[in-house]
C-alpha cells in the first residue's frame, strides 16, 4: 500500500503535465486491479503465505480508451487460469461494429489493402493486411470462399463478369 501512495505522490508533484488526470486514471486502475489480483491469490506481490492459492506471471497490455484518451493498462496474469478486470468489457460494441464492417468490405470484395484505407477514414490509425485476414477468417466457410468465375448461391465476392456482389439480395 505504501508503494500505491508514493505513485499516487509523484503524479500530484507532477500535476504540470497536461495529462494529469489521464496518468491518475491510469494509476488508479492499476492499484484496482493489483488490490483485485491479490485479493484473489491470497497474497501480495512478492508475499510468500500459506493461504496463497495462485501465482503471478507478468502482466499483458492492453489500451483503453476514455474519454480523457487512451489509458495503457498492465493486466495481471496468474499462472492458473485468468485475470480479467470487472471494469472492461471484453469486447466493446463500437469494436464489434468495427471487425463487422471490415468482414462486410472483405466479402464484398475489398482488398486487404483498400480495408486499411477504410478503416483509416473511420478515424482509427489503420490496419494491417495479416489483421483483416485473421478478422476474416472466424467468418463461416461458405462466406470465405470467394468466387471468382460467376455469382453461384453462397458465394460471395463479385463477379468478375458483371461486378456485381455476390451472395447478396438484388436490389429492390
């Protein structure tokens, strides 16, 4: 606990930055999730007890996003089973929404490297071509496979013959 203090001292000594709420954040989501960790082991860090029920093993990083910005966060990993904090979600809507319209683009025939400049005019930093691949390839099988001759049920991509999509309805 006194550690937790010391950190929370130097941020106030550093209350200059013009990220300072965004640094208290950050460090107070940590000291939540360290308090959650060890309540959920048995004991502290570096703590040897008897009643310890787990260990530790690092940490992963992962990026939040608020609206003070992005906060950069060290998630606890335990050596059995996992650790996820109550307060993220662990797939956010907006993100849901995002891997769907990148999967829409993929099926409709957008390249890989087009999907990046899609994604780009949304506003986000971009994405590689490994990512849409691996985004796409949870979509069922028959969703996958392009067609590259005509438009046949099933088959989406577009036709090369009449451009148009296929596997979707005509139009109304």
């Amino acid at each position: 606990m006194t550690e937790d203090r010391m950190a929370l001292v130097e941020l106030l000594q550093r209350s200059g930055d013009t990220d300072f709420l965004r640094a208290v954040a950050e460090a107070v989501l940590q000291i939540l999730m360290e308090a959650d960790v060890e309540g959920l082991i048995g004991a502290g860090r570096h703590e040897r007890s008897g009643e310890r029920l787990n260990y530790r093993n690092g940490y992963r990083d992962r990026t939040l996003d608020t609206r003070l910005g992005a906060l950069n966060l060290r998630i606890p990993k335990l050596r059995q089973g996992s650790y996820f904090p109550p307060f993220l979600e662990p797939r956010k809507t907006a993100e849901k929404a995002l891997v769907m319209v990148i999967q829409e683009a993929w099926i409709g025939g957008v390249s890989t490297r087009r999907v990046d400049e899609l994604v780009q005019a949304m506003g986000l930093s971009g994405i590689s071509k490994s990512q849409v691949s691996k985004l796409c390839k949870s979509l069922p099988s028959r969703k996958r496979g392009r067609s590259t001759s005509g438009c046949t049920p099933f088959s989406p991509g577009r036709s090369p013959a009449t451009g148009r999509i296929c596997g979707s309805t005509p139009p109304t």
